[in-house]
C-alpha cells in the first residue's frame, strides 16, 4: 500500500513553480540564479524524504535510497526553457520525490542538468551515462549569452566537484513522468501516454558568408546579402521538405541572426538555427541528404557561399516493453482505458538512460497541446491521478524482481 | 588664400578613430562612453580653432563663429555605425572643423547627433530644424539595448539642457563632405562627388504573430509558425520587387528576429526590419503598395497575422544648384575634370537641412564602394584633395555675396 499523497504533490510543484515565476509559467534558465536555489531547495526536499542528496560536478541533483535490495532510478529535470512552462521537467521531478516518499524504499532521484539545451546537448544525463568528456565541458558556453559553462559551474559552486555516472548493475531501470506537450491525449480523450519510443532529433547551424556593405550605396547588382542567401534557403525547404518528409516529421527554424543586424547595412553574415525529427532512421539520412542537396546548389547559384554544421544527431531511443506493460497496467488498474502507447516527438534524459538500463517514459495530456510557452498546463486531476499511476508503476517494478 | 593643410586633416582624422577603435575602424554607438568622449574632444577642437563650442540637448555639438558679416553652416556626424568604418561621419566633422581653420571666419560647424539612428532617425538635424518634439524623445530608445534615449542623454550630463534650432537669416547655406559609400567614384576614376539629391528611406517593421510551441510535439499540420510567415514573405518580395522596382531602386533586410529565438521552440512572434530608397516618389509609392499587397495576401493564406508599422518615410531632397556650382568650380579649380554629378543613395543630415537653407554634399571615394563595415577606408590623397575642394566651395560660397 503507497502513501500517495496528491495534495503534496501539486503543493511541491506550485512550490518549485516560485523559481523564476514568469507570468503563470517560469524563466529559469540553466544555472541562473532562480535554477541555482531551484537545485537547492529540491536537494532539501530529497534530504527531508531520507535520500542521500548531493548535487554534482554537471549540475546534476542526486537522492539515493539508503537501504538494500532492489532499486528504480527516477527523475527529469529541474531548468526551463527561456520564458515558459511551470511542468515541463518540474512535474516528472516531483513525481519521482513522490515516489520516493509513497513507496519509501529503493527508489533513487535524478534531476538531470540542462536538459532544456542551454549551454549544451543533454550534458546532465549524457554526463551520468559516461557519453560527456571534460573536453566537450571546455568547449560549451551560454548560448544566449556566451557564459562558458565552466564558469556558470563555479559560480553555482559545482567547480571541481565530481560527475557521478552509473553504477553499473545498481538499478532495475528508469521511469521519467513528462507532460506530453502535444495535443494527442487531450485529442482522445485520454490521460496517460505509455511513451513507444523517442524520436532522433538533428540539429544543424547553417551559416551563409556575403559582404557587408550600404544598404542605400550598394546596387542590388553588386549585393552580396547574406540574409537573403539563407531566406533563399528555406524557401527551398520549406517547399522541399514536405515532399519527402514522413508522415511524423517536423522540422523547425527556431532563430535566424542577420549581422550586424541594423536596419541600414546589408547583412555581412546571417546564421539560422535548423533541426528536424523523426523516429525512423531512414527518413533522417534522407531529409540530411536532400539538406546538403539543397546548400549546395545554392552555393552553386548564389555568391554567399552557406555551410552547415552539426550541432547534433541523436539517435531514436527506444523504451523498455517491460515497463511499458507496467505502466499501462498501472494506469488500467488506477481508471481502465486511460492509458495510449505513442513516440514521443520531444527528445528526453531517458533517450540517454535507455542506453545503459531499461527506460521508460509516462506522459500527461497538455492543455491545447501548448508547451516552452508560459501557458503551458495540465489540469490538477491529470496530474494527480498521473503522479499516482507513476508511483504504483514504480512501485510495481521494484516488486516484480 | 586660406591656411589649408592636409596634414592637420589627416592627424585629426587618426586621433578621432582612436575613440572606440575596432579593427582599422570604430565601434562608437551613438552617446556610447566613446561617442561622448569624441562629442568632449570634438568641442574642444571647436574651440581651440576659435569658435564658441557648446553641446546641445540633443547631442549636437555647435562650434558658432563669433564675428560679423556672411556665415556657412558646415557639418556631419560623429558616432558610427556598429562596428563599421572610421570616415562615416568623421570625415565631414573634420572637413568642417579645417573649413573653419582655414578660412578664418564666417564658418561654423555642427555635428549633428545620431544620423546613424542608434535611437530614431536624424534625431539631430530633425531637432535643429525643428521637426523633432519632446513627446518624440520621450518616446524612443535604444535600438539595440532599449536604453531610453532620456537616460542616454542625462549619462551624457544633458538632461535639461536646452536643444539649439536654426537661427532664421543667418547662413548663406549647409555643405556637408562624406565619403561615397559606393563605387560610383572609383569605378570612374573620378575624385569628388557633387551631389544632386539625396534618395528618400522608407523603414519599415514587419512583424506576424503566430502560436509559440513545441518544436518536437506539435505536427506541422498543427503549426503557427511566425518565422515561416515571414521567411514566405520575403520570398515573395524578392521575387515582386524587382519586377517593379526603378534602376537605381534598392531594398533591404536588415534585421530578423525569432522569438523566443530558442531552436527547439517554434517561433510565435517574428519581426524583421524593412526598407527601400528611391529618389522617385512614384516609384516609392508603387513599391509601399506592393508591399502591403503582399502581406494582404500573406493573411489571406497564412494562420500567422502579419502587420507593418512605418518606421520612417522621408522624402527625396534636392541639393541647392547653386552651391551644387560653387563646389564643381572648386573641384576643376584644384583638379581639372575631376568631379561627378551624382546622388547621394545614403540619407544624410543634408536632406533636414535642405529644408531651412540651400544645403548641398561632397563626396570622396571609398575604396571598393566599401562602407558600413570596419574595413571602410579612402586614400590619404582622396581624403586631402576632398578637404580643399571643401574648402574652396565653403570660403567661395563666403565670398559670393
């Protein structure tokens, strides 16, 4: 029998909801300060739980179990994106405190650090499942604001202090709890998403190369503009993608940066921000083929020669069938039918954790599908009867050894 | 005869580039700690060659010829561009100041302040001809930072102080020297641009409002994307404009912005900063329809609503033939067959002159029509031979009674 305790669990989440309040969502980026006493404060709570709680050499926020037999490893992450939601992260956190304190043995808590890609790609669970090197920790800075990490780490007080990574054997698998940030469970009617697999996401930074110059002495003859070389570009996309795309794709340009940016100078340089997902890995190899494809014979046409870097090529994760079942027969047993099996389009720590344990992920419906936005929510009764679902999940996989 | 000399033009020109060197040119923003410091060295300069110096409410720095009988007004501009070119502004100052030198008598000078519009749009010459009110001021800000531009000027120590407008009768004109900022001279071979008419600017914000989300979650079916909208735009117009563009049109993106600007968030607000220059009202006028035509159409197709706010709309100015006269008889006096009628495809504190009095420019050559760019540069000989002819016209124009 679990001391499930709902109530606690909104109180907890409208608590850490506090840190970096923005309108009815957060802003509490990567190791700012409001992320900084977010990290601490649940260090506390893990402590008041009777978990051992440490906070790492990445950031990540620890609370282990203290006893014998077996062992769940829990969690999500603590940071939001610029300017968003209060559940995106925050909810599977304390959902995995909940856990810990409903079922009282064997389950361990993890708050992995940026997973919302602030200074990096995933360096929380990436640095916990041994795929981060101090030379890639060197080499990472603030993408807002250009802080390398390494100083956003001795500023939060994390310089020199050891990364833990797995220990091997320690665990029967990981369960992350996450809002869906779609609109397919608010869509069926349903209340708990049993998360199939998680799409690969890649990411690329493209970068065009023109001359600046007067925007009123230039002739449109003489112009090389780099601004309009990457507009030029996805245009292309954005009339090539959906030809080849699959039936599940999305791909997104998030910014687009002209320099120097003055309303009187032609764009010298111009950069945009590019990615796209899918779970199959064919259809990825095609859309980076067609990518490349497309700058090249832009570069062919144009005098801006444009490059692409790669920012990042996840791999699509796929989640455990074991945990899968007992999720789904949580859910059946807390309100028959509630439960769907679905990809996850959001890429998240288990897609990391899947690689060295069984892992597994639970969805909640999102209110209009919205999410990194500040209105993002999900109603009081999903949460509480997804934060039990959770925890007797949980609890099912520590008894089923 | 005047007590001309190049070499103190030269000197003048180097020691001004020092304040906020970058690269061989400056980065010295309008009311920056640099700019406030060249407006400091400028006025003492003023006063060192004889004038009585002072620096208005606005920025202006006045330098007034304290005798008797006929005065020119002579001038430009002392901040810069971001990160752009050493002679952007300086040139004319210093011009103005060996004018003033030079001759002896009758000439006084003024900077006027922010032509590069950091925070509005000739705030300076507007001010000084009386087309620039306090509600106005109270209004703008920082381009780039959003620092009220009350505050810039109280940093300043100009809080309160009051704005100086044209004194009625007393000038015969304003000549203004700049550098071309095109190729128009060097692809000629010639040494002095006359200027026939300044181009008219017409900015503009185009801004679509869309539905911030999810990058991974939300379908592309689904999506409000106001990047998008605005990239399909400006397809749109890159593909309409120069089929109803005149000869000599030019246009210009200067700045895109994607909020929140974060790569794995779709973008639910974009705006981008627009213009055009022609020296045509009829062409200006077919091209501003066209533009509206297409954002109508853009919101006939498009989820994402697009609007366009008009952020400046001067007109063409005509530079005063006479004085267009005295500055190529000038020219052919010190260097036979060496000047070009021209216009000016640059806006310049000229045009808010030309409203109050015969004003007219001079232009030097930039080497490789380069400008708006740290790498702006013209020859010393250029530069010396321009600052005669400048001068000349200015002590001919004295003289012509």
């Amino acid at each position: 029998m679990l001391d499930f305790r709902s109530d606690r669990v909104l109180s907890d989440l409208r608590e850490l909801a506090r840190f970096g309040a923005y309108e009815t969502g957060v802003h509490r980026p990567t190791f700012s300060e409001e992320d900084i006493a977010a990290r601490r404060w649940f260090a506390a709570k893990l402590t008041e739980a009777g978990l051992e709680s440490s906070i790492d050499g990445i950031g990540n926020v620890y609370g282990l179990s203290p006893g014998p037999g077996p062992k769940m490893l829990t969690g999500s992450h603590l940071e939001s994106q610029n300017h968003a939601g209060w559940l995106d992260g925050a909810l599977g956190m304390v959902f995995a405190l909940e856990a810990a304190r409903a079922i009282g043995r064997g389950v361990d808590v993890a708050a992995w650090c940026d997973e919302e890609g602030h200074f990096g790609s995933f360096i929380g669970s990436r640095s916990y499942t041994g795929l981060l090197d101090e030379a890639e920790i060197d080499g990472l800075a603030n993408r807002y604001d250009g802080t390398p990490l390494r100083e956003a780490l001795a500023r939060a007080g994390l310089a020199g202090v050891p990364r833990r990574q797995v220990e091997p054997g320690r665990y029967r698998g990981f369960v992350e709890a996450h809002i869906e940030q779609g609109a397919t469970l608010e869509g069926s009617g349903l209340k708990i998403g049993v998360v199939t697999a998680i799409v690969a996401i890649w990411q690329f930074r493209i970068t065009a190369v023109g001359e600046q110059n007067h925007a009123g002495t230039t002739s449109m003859a003489r112009r090389r503009d780099a601004g309009l070389a990457l507009v030029r570009l996805l245009g292309e996309i954005d009339r090539r993608f959906p030809e080849i795309a699959g039936p599940a794709t999305v791909w997104t340009t998030g910014r687009i940066t002209l320099e120097p940016g003055a309303p009187s100078i032609i764009p010298g340089r111009a950069s945009l921000l590019f990615q796209f997902r899918d779970a199959d890995p064919a259809t990825l190899d095609r859309l980076e083929a067609e990518l490349h494809r497309l700058v090249a014979a832009a570069n062919e046409a144009g005098a801006c020669p444009i490059e692409i870097e790669i920012l990042g090529q996840s791999r699509p994760a796929l989640m455990d069938e074991t945990l899968q079942g007992l999720i789904d027969g949580a859910a059946n047993a807390v309100q028959p039918g509630c439960a769907l099996r679905m990809p996850s389009g959001a890429g998240h720590d288990a897609q990391y954790l899947a690689r060295v344990m069984p892992a597994a992920m639970l969805f909640v419906p999102s209110i209009g599908g919205i999410s990194h936005h500040w209105s993002e929510n999900t109603s009081d009764d999903d949460i509480a009867l997804g934060a039990r679902v959770y925890c007797e999940a949980v609890a099912a996989a520590l008894d089923a050894g």
